[in-house]
C-alpha cells in the first residue's frame, strides 16, 4: 500500500516538473531576410515543422511551408506592409489552427477565426489543426441517404448522396453559386449543418449570399468562412482547409453536413501564386506539381462515416470555373477526377433562359443514385429518356421541313418536360412537390398546355398535392415506394388541379 502511494507522488511530482519545464522551442528565433507578395524568407528556425504558425512583429502569423537546408519559406496570412527585412520572428511550437464548435453557427468568420459580421466575439472552446488526415477506408461507410437540393433537376437526374463530392462545373456567370446557395437553404430543416467557403470573391458578392441566407433562415444552421480577393493568398490557400475542420467537428459527432468551396479555380491560383514566389518549379500551366494534391487532400475528407465512430457524413459541393466551356482544362480535369460526379452548368442554355442552366447530357452522378428515394427512381428514368430523346430530335429537326406525327409528339413532349425542369432562384421544393410534378409530366398531362400556361399549372398541383395527400408525401419522402394506386391518387390530383 505505501509502495503504491509512493509511486503515484513520485507520478505526480513528474508530472508537475513536466509542465513546469520552460518550452525553449517556442521561444526560438530567427530573422526576416525578404518578405513581399505575401510570402516571407526566414533565416533561422532550424527546428521548425511544416505547416507550423509564425508569430511576425505587429502579430501577423504565418504558415511555413517550404523548409530548405538555409532558410524557411512562410505564407502570411495577415498584412505584410509593415513587416521590413531583419525583423525578427519566432516558431510557435503549433500547427496552423481554427476555431471550431458549436458557437461558429451564423457567424461570418476568417480561416483564423476573426470575426467580420461585426457582431459579438466568437464562442469557441476548441482550436483544432486546418491540415488533418482524411478517414481511412476502415471509418468510412457506403453512401446511402440523399442530401435533397430541392432542385428537379438535380433531385431526379443527377442526385447526391450524403457523403458524396459532387462537383459544380461552368463558365462565369451561369448560376453555379446560385445553385449551391439554394442547397444550403433547402438544408434548413432537414438536421444537416451547412458551411459556406468563400474563396476570392468579391466582397459585395459574399454579402449578398449572407443576406439571402439571412433572408431564408438559412444562416442560424451554416458557417460562412470567407477569404476575399483583397485578402493575402496565404488566407485563400489556408481557408478550404480551415473551413473543412470546422466541418469535421459536427461529422464526427455523428450529423450531416454540406461544405461548399466557392471556388477552387481560385485556390488554385492562389496556391500557384505563392508557389512561383516561394520558387517551386513550374509546371503544366505554371502550376506546380502537387496541385491535384492540393485538391486532393482537401476532398478526401468529404465522406459517410462508419456507425462505430458515429455514422455522420460531410457532402462537398466544391465548386470551379471553366472558360469558353472547356471542361478539358487541367484544374478542371483534376477535379472531375477526384469528384463523384459533375453537375454542368451551360452558358447556352442560361442565355436561353433555361434555369437552373443544367446540362443533363453533360452532367453525372457515380454515387447518388443508389441513394434515390424509389419514388424519385420511379419517375427519373422515364424522365431521361424522354428528354434525351427530345434533344436529339430538336438539333435534326432544325434541318427537317417536315415532320411526322410521333416526332412531332415526341418533340412536344420534350419542351414540356424542359418547361417542366425550370424552376426559381432560391426556391427549392420538397421531394413530394417535385415527384409529383414529374409523374405528371411524364403521363403526358401537361402535353395539351400551352407552355405560358405550364408554370401556374405546376405550382398548382405542387400545392394541391400537399393538401390532399399529405400522408402519401411524407411516405414517399421517407423512402417508401409508392404503389401503383397511390401513384394513380396522385396522378387524379394533378388531372383535378389541371381541369382548374
């Protein structure tokens, strides 16, 4: 017994001794020898690690990166104006961190955790590192439940699962913000956590989804972590990962969350820019050679968790864009190879008007579709055929002076079902609205319309359905399939609502 009792003094005695040792390494200095462009040169710090916080005078902090034999190469990540060539710096003895928990929710924040919604100081708990390792294959589960957009479109023919990494692809100006923006809001009562990354965008242009998120009630469930342009490109290459530690925090503590990186063209340029800097030999368009990596590492922690480690999921939705609609490009082709699956976003088909401008030929989902709900499956296939059957006889009948009576049914059909696919900004449906709109159009209901007429025919039977079946849309939302006389009970709904 007093063995024992020494022992666990002698224990403690350590212990104490331990933490009360001075921590030399984090006192070691060394000297600014160039700084310019949002990179620094260090002389010194011979101990440091990579990826691990420099304190520079004025509390600006950095990041170092490139460690060589006689000197250490330092992305900042703050305000380089002051900072002069002989000043003096010091490791940390930690690795580039963020804030995470609970208290982000609604907050618009920076990578390091600096508020800039000009509201309260943060209330976290909890650093965690930026950089981490994603889930080996043992932790990870098989996609099995939908993270619903509410957008048609993609809800039938290009679905995505919670877990999953879809890409959203396209040229400037086609609608692909609008599209990710219009998930995190139909998010909001569906328990999944949303973290929207900003990654050098215009500050009016952050604004605005902030307010539209606001607007919707959107914002009280996500996190907005942003990175302008006028920011260092220390910030923007920092910041996905950042932002996708705070995601991490609710994953595995078992709940959905959607992250969505706006956009990784931009990161990718950032990362170049501080690569030429630092002197990493150029590559295939300049950019260095462990760009996929780059992407790489940030999108292989996008996963389902397994039920033994709680069973949560983080769905990435990043985002990139193509010029003159060449999806070949290199950034683009390295993310279509990484991604699950591409959501196309045409420039042809906006300036038509035809929005959410998807291209449903170009775009695929290898993963989502497992997760489909049965009703959605019941009705999306009937959908792509007739559509891609249409498509292909409107580009041959430009040419046509002629056209038999089934073609010209076929066509017909087709333009409502295309009419059908529109659909409003930052107005997604439920499951059962859209399943119901589907079936309808399929069963060749609408063909006798008007196209003008389409869309008040539409909103009425996505209303009509809601009240008269509400039982069978919670079902069908659920995941139960609907038997063949329910889906005649909906079908009677839309004929009813129709002959108004």
């Amino acid at each position: 017994m007093l063995a024992q009792l020494l022992n666990e003094t002698l224990a403690t005695l350590n212990k104490a001794i331990d933490q009360s040792k001075p921590d030399f390494r984090a006192r070691e200095t060394g000297r600014i020898i160039q700084v310019g462009g949002g990179i620094a040169r260090i002389k010194g710090l011979s101990t440091i690690t990579s990826e691990e916080l420099v304190r520079f005078p004025g509390d600006v902090l950095g990041v170092a990166i490139n460690l060589e034999p006689h000197e250490v190469g330092v992305i900042l990540l703050g305000d380089s104006d002051k900072l002069m060539a002989g000043a003096d710096v010091s490791a940390t003895g930690r690795e580039a961190d963020t804030p995470v928990g609970e208290g982000l929710l609604g907050r618009v924040i920076d990578a390091t955790g600096r508020v800039l919604d000009r509201g309260k100081p943060l209330n976290f708990k909890e650093r965690r590192p930026v950089e981490r390792p994603a889930p080996a294959i043992i932790e990870r589960a098989s996609v099995t439940v939908p993270l619903e957009t509410g957008i048609k479109t993609i809800d039938a023919l290009i679905p995505i699962g919670r877990g999953q990494r879809e890409l959203i692809v396209g040229d400037r100006q086609t609608g692909k913000t609008s599209v990710a923006v219009d998930t995190i809001i139909n998010q909001r009562n569906k328990n999944v956590i949303s973290v929207y990354c900003a990654i050098g965008q215009r500050g009016t242009a952050v604004a605005r989804v902030v307010n539209i998120l606001r607007q919707y009630q959107a914002l009280e469930n996500t996190i907005v972590v942003v990175a302008s342009d006028e920011d260092p490109p220390g910030l923007r290459y920092v910041t996905p990962y950042a932002a996708t530690t705070m995601a991490e925090y609710f994953s595995e503590q078992g709940k959905d969350v959607l992250i969505v990186y706006d956009d990784l063209t931009r990161h990718a340029r950032a990362y170049r820019e501080l690569s030429l800097l630092l002197r990493r030999p150029p590559g295939r368009e300049a950019y260095p050679g462990d760009i996929f990596y780059l992407h790489a590492r940030l999108l292989e922690r996008a996963t389902h968790l397994h039920e033994k480690i709680g069973g949560g999921s983080l769905t990435a939705l990043p985002i990139i864009e193509t010029q003159a609609q060449d999806i070949s490009a290199y950034i683009p082709t390295n993310l279509i190879s990484i991604t699950d699956g591409q959501i196309y976003l045409s420039p042809t088909l906006f300036h038509k008007g035809l929005l959410p401008a998807i291209d449903v030929g170009k775009s695929i989902s290898r993963v989502g579709g497992k997760t489909q709900y049965p009703a959605f499956r019941d009705v999306a296939g009937d959908l792509r055929l007739s559509y891609a059957q249409f498509e292909e006889l409107e580009t041959f009948a430009r040419f046509a002076t002629r056209l038999d009576e089934e073609t010209r049914a076929t066509i017909e059909h087709g333009r409502r079902v295309r009419e059908i696919l529109k659909q409003a900004e930052h107005q997604p449906l439920r499951g059962s609205q859209q399943m119901a709109v589907l079936k309808a159009v399929n069963a060749g209901l609408f063909d006798h319309l008007e196209l003008e007429r389409i869309g008040d025919a539409e909103a009425l039977i996505q209303k009509r359905i809601l009240e008269e079946l509400p039982e069978l849309c919670t079902q069908m939302e659920t995941g139960e399939k609907p038997t063949q006389a329910q889906w005649e009970q909906v079908l009677d709904v839309a004929r009813k609502a129709l002959a108004h």
